[in-house]
C-alpha cells in the first residue's frame, strides 16, 4: 500500500513530536502493509511559520537518514498538507510547494480546508490553482461539517477533477458518525480517489491504513478498496521529478 498522507516527520508541526513515536509508527505502517510512506507536514503559514520547502526537506533528509539506518523496509517520500488560504496562490508562483507528485502534466498537493467551514471563494482559488497547472487534492472532506450537511457543495471541486482522499479513521467511526457516513457515501458513488491514514501519533492516530482498506472493501468490494491505496494513489505520484526528493 502507498499512504499518501501522515505527519510522522518528528516535530514540525501537530503529528508525532519525538524521533523514537515516529520510527515506532513507521514499523507499525510497515505491519500494516504499507511500503510507500508519504510524509505531508501542514503547510500553513499562520500556525507552522517555519514550514517551508527548505527546512521541511532538511528535516526530511535526516529522519530518512535515521530510517534507512534503522534498516526499516519503507520508502519515504516528502510532500505536504496545504491549508487552503489567499497565501497559496504566492506559494504555486514561487514554488513553494510541496509538490505530491504530477498527474497528466498537473502538479499534483494536498490541499486541507479548515476543519469547521469552506470558505467561501475556496472554488475560485481552486479554479486558479487549476488555471495555473496544479491539481489540488482535496483531503479528507468527510470530515468538515459543511460537507456533511450539504455533500453538494462538493461539485464545483469535482468538477474541475480534484481527486478526493477520505481518512481510514472516518470508516472506522474514529471521527464520529456523520463523517462515516459521508466517507461511505463518496466511497459508494465512485467519488473517492484515494484512501490514507493521515496518521498523528501513536496512541490516537496511529497508522492504520489497513483497517480502513478493509471497511471500505464492506462496501465497494476487496478488489476497488485495494485501488484506493495502490494504483489510483500511484496515478497521482507520477512524474517523480516534482517530488521534494533530494
Ligand atoms: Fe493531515
């Protein structure tokens, strides 16, 4: 499995804070069957000033170091969780994201609205993101409260083929009913692209990729779940130029 979306690089932003927690969750991620571990610290100017493309690849480099070290069987990769924001816009320009990967020629990110509301004009900062050659995932929609009550106003971002992650949590109940249910709902009407643990820590949010594989699979079937984190994920990573690999 690919696991496109974690905070397991140690002590940048609200995911796991120690080096020892992190190579614990990278060994539990390698039980659960995941061989390719995303790491996406939150980009978000206003909360986690200092995380930017430079330090962020630093860091990456030395916990990559410490895991190759460790002799743990995983291929990590660095990206980033981009909070939507008028700031993104300056961030494309200057090349300052973290690129996931590139999907027919599109750089492809991860992009999170804030946890209680979509803002509005967050379509059209979408449409310019699209305009300017990017694709903007959208991360974990089932869990936002707006989304939940009113699904529909999710269409203008399917409509400029933004692919859309769900949480494994969100199948497993872990952020309550409502946010179930929609995940099941996307899930069943072919509107989910890509499945992922967005792992925290160990003890609240530990990786868990593979549960949520399974609960999918409840509803969609072994064979579609098991695409969610494999090939549809694979899609979105192509072009491994774009990669904040060094
Ligand atoms: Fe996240």
């Amino acid at each position: 499995m690919i696991d496109m979306h974690s905070h397991i690089l140690p002590a940048v932003d609200d995911g796991v804070s120690n080096l020892k927690d992190a190579l614990a969750m990278l060994r539990l991620a390698v039980k659960d069957g995941v061989m390719e571990q995303i790491l996406t610290p939150h980009i978000h100017q206003a909360r986690y000033e200092r995380n930017n493309v430079e330090r962020l690849g630093r860091k990456f480099r030395e916990f990559r170091d410490i895991v190759e070290d460790q002799g743990i069987p995983i291929d990590l990769h660095l990206a980033g969780e981009v909070r939507i924001g008028p700031e993104v816009r300056e961030l494309v320009e200057n090349d300052q994201i973290p690129w996931l990967g590139e999907w027919n020629g599109h750089k492809t990110f991860l992009l999170e609205l804030p946890s209680n509301s979509v803002p509005v004009g967050s379509d059209n900062l979408v449409r310019w993101l699209r305009n300017a050659g990017t694709l903007p995932i959208i991360v974990h929609p089932e869990r936002n409260p707006v989304f939940q009550k009113f699904p529909e106003k999710l269409t203008p971002f399917l409509q400029m083929d933004c692919p859309l992650q769900i949480t494994a949590g969100s199948l497993l109940g872990r952020f309550g009913r409502p946010a179930q249910k929609l995940a099941v709902q996307l899930l069943k009407e072919d509107r989910v692209t890509a499945i992922a643990s967005d792992a925290h820590n160990l003890k609240y949010r530990p990786p868990n990729l593979g549960k949520g594989v399974k609960a999918a699979a409840k509803h969609i079937g072994r064979e579609r779940a098991a695409t969610l984190v494999t090939s549809s994920v694979f899609d979105l990573l192509m072009g491994d130029r774009h990669r904040m690999v060094c």
